[in-house]
DNA sequence: AGGTAGTAGTGTATCATGGACACTAATGTT
DNA sequence: AACATTAGTGTCCATGATACACTACTACCT
C-alpha cells in the first residue's frame, strides 16, 4: 500500500541475553558470519519478519541462536544510525532478556557452534554498533535493580540470601552490608522461605527462599 | 544490497510533545488527513527518510508540525504491532519532546491549522496506537520527574520557586510541601537565584531562580 | 568422638533523611 | 492606613539507613 521507495530499510533486533555464570554476568555471543565483521563476535540478532513483532523476533532469535524460551524481554532501545550496518540500511530494536539458571541449564543442553557465553569484563570489540547496545543495556539492569524485583529473573526458582545477595552486589559492583540487606529483604515481603536447605558447600546449609508473587508497584530493593 | 522483500516495512517516528500551558500539561496533536481515520487526532509524526535517523525525523517533525527546534527529545519505544497502521506495516520509534514556555512562544508565533495543544486531561480517543503512546510517554515523564532534573525543560529560563513547584505538583498529581521542597532543592543546589525578582502579581514579588549547570549523575528532586 | 574450618544467621545503637507543621515579610490595591 | 494575597523561612519528630561482631550449624579431618 506504500510506494516501494518509502520502503528503505530493513528491520532487526539484536538481543543481550543476561545471565549470571559462576557469579558472573554473562552475555550471550555469537560469530558473525558476515563478509565485512567475518569472525567478529556479536549479540545475537535477526532481520523482523512480516508477520511478527519485534518482540515476537526477539524471541525466535533467542529460540534460534540461544536455545532457549525466555521468560523476561524487555526492550531497550532503537539504533537507527545511517551507517551502522555495512549491507544496507538497518535499524534495530535492542532487546535485553534475563535468563535464570535454570533457563540456562535448557541452553547448554544444545549447545551451538560459534555461540558463547562472555563474561561483561571480558567483551570483545563487537561488530556492528553492539558495543553501544551492550553498555545501554547493562545500565538499564543496574539501573532497574534498585527500584525493581527485577533480579528475580536471574536467578533459580529456590536460593539463599547469600546467592541473591552476590547477584546484586555483582551487577551493582559494589558490596553490601549482609545484616541490613537480609532485613530490608524481608521487611518488603518479597522473599519467603521454600522451607528446605541447600546442602550444597561442605558447611552449614543455608535456608532456600523464593520470590513471592511480583508486586504491582514498585518495590525497594536495594 | 538486501532483496526487495527485506524491506516490507516502512519506518515512521510519532512525538508526544509536551509542554505547561496555564498550569495544565499539553500535548500537541495534529488532525489526520488519512481516510481510514479522517479528521481524528493524532500525535505528529512522519516517516523516515533514507538519509535520516529516527531522531533526525522527531527533530523535522517537531519542526514541521510544531514550528518549533526543540531542545530536549528523548526516545521512549518502539512499536511494530503489525496493523497499528491501516495503510500497510509500519513499525514508529515514539519520542517525547519537552518544550519550555520560552520555546513555546515560538509556535505560538505561526500557529498552523489542524495543530492544537490539548490538556493531558481532555485528550480524545486518538488514531492509531496514539494512545498507547501518550500514556508510555506520561508514564516516563512522571517517573523521571523524581529522580532527574527533566523538568528543567518544561520551565522558562527564569522561574519562581513556586512556579517550580506547582509544575511538580501536575506532574506527580499530588500536593508537594513547600517548606520541604525549597530545602531539599536548595541543599542538592540544583537551582541559583538569578537576583532578579518577578512582579507579575499584585503581590509580595517572588525572587527569580534558574537551573544550575546539569549534574552529571542523578539528582534526588522530589 | 572431638576438633576444626567455613558459611549461615541474627540485633542494636547511631545517624541521616523525610515529613508535618504556622507564622512573618513584602507588595499593590482600595 | 488597612487589607488582601503571595513569598519566604525553621524546628521537631518519625522513619529509614548504616555501621558493626558474635553465635549457630554442618561436613570434614584426624
């Protein structure tokens, strides 16, 4: 129904898939195969088809190229600079999804070739304009985990405090006072006992809790 | 350099833009000339062009449709609902544009037909998914409100305190305490008075304030 | 079995911040 | 000169944030 002129660019998204890796944040990566970037690492990504959504596109992409049916996608941002895709004119949605361990396990069931985790100390200079991509989304999660029970997503259905409280000090980068995180943790009601024990370390148990129902307003976290 | 059936969709930007008329927050709106909706408002908006990018667009839109060069635009979402356009698949980047009242008198000065500033408040059903856009956009504002100095773009050069404070008090929908408020924002030195006084009323003249150079990281402002 | 190593779990005292609250000051108008 | 109206200011209290150290429990080792 538009003339085929109006029509000049072609549609992406390019997701930051999130998930915590012996402690540390890691961010799914593949290869790139294109000509220009051959053998660079990027963020997964795929060209939107007529028939879906962005997010819809966010998803498959995570279905093809991590394995895995996410359950938080959140978008980021719009990238539509001129240049930012040598092929042609392309703009892309950014996403950013969380993956728990657990989600993660479904991942590295069919692991695939050229795709890796990558610790976010340890990024590689990305082709195409994912650098940028990265360091927003990273902001957005540092940003959201203050004031949100966003960190839910990362981590398993059971957990103890220490776990929950080493994923909140990693992505903050800084640490926190154990005593007043536990009791400010609590007094919200966002945690609550699963009521068995993690028997995990060769010392004493610690007790497992899980997330209570996501509230609707915002919640305190940090 | 990507096959014809790449390019399925057209690219569009809509921008909410915002700004204080009589205390009220407006939000400009155009009147849709296409025939599907005809007559109903919308948000402006235009589609991008080959050698733009999505902000370039919201910055001519603003021109054309607002006759105005704003100074603050942020982008706010994308949305790809596949047949949010009845004309064919068009995936719009929503901005929000704050416009100070110095700004204003700049559109004021070549008012266009079609183009009106609407209260937040009165606002009728609008075409497309304008309205989903509007409260996202609101919704953004009202966040950022409290943790940013943002409203610095919806205030004139030259403010009162109290002018300040009722424009808070829109936003958040709730009375602020004016004791409270000129402490936290003098403490946090966010504002300086300019040693002018405004002799506007009838009345005990109010000293003139202006927004101090802007902080790099965030400010606590309500 | 007893000791050791190592993580889990708990409370208080102080300090800073946020919120409630009411009067005096300055100006133009009558 | 009195009045009407908005501008401008400080204290007290409650709440939340922070600093801080010991006991409890378990597996492992000898």
């Amino acid at each position: 129904m538009f003339p085929r002129h109006i029509k000049f660019a072609a549609l992406a998204v390019d997701v930051a898939a999130l998930s915590f890796i012996d402690g540390a944040l890691n961010v799914r990566l593949v290869t790139t195969q294109v000509p220009v970037f051959k053998g660079k690492r990027a963020l997964p990504g795929a060209l939107i088809r007529p028939h879906e959504t962005a997010h819809e596109a966010a998803v498959r992409v995570l279905e093809e190229k991590a394995g895995v049916s996410v359950k938080y996608l959140e978008q980021v941002c719009t990238f539509s600079t001129i240049n930012r895709d040598p092929r042609g004119r392309v703009v892309s949605v950014a996403y950013m999804a969380l993956l728990s361990p657990d989600e993660l396990r479904a991942v590295k069931a069919r692991e695939m070739h050229g795709a890796a985790w990558v610790p976010l100390s340890r990024i590689p200079h990305l082709a195409y304009d994912h650098d940028e991509i990265i360091q927003t989304t990273a902001a957005r999660l540092r940003g959201k985990i203050e004031y949100t029970d966003i960190i839910r997503h990362l981590l398993p259905q059971a957990f103890t405090l220490t776990e929950l409280q080493e994923a909140c000090e990693t992505i903050l980068e800084h640490p926190l006072d154990k005593r007043n995180f536990r009791k400010k943790l609590l007094a919200q009601g966002i945690v609550k006992q699963t009521g068995k024990s993690a028997h995990a370390s060769a010392h004493r148990p610690a007790a497992l809790y899980m997330f209570t129902a996501s509230r609707k307003g915002a919640v305190d976290l940090i």
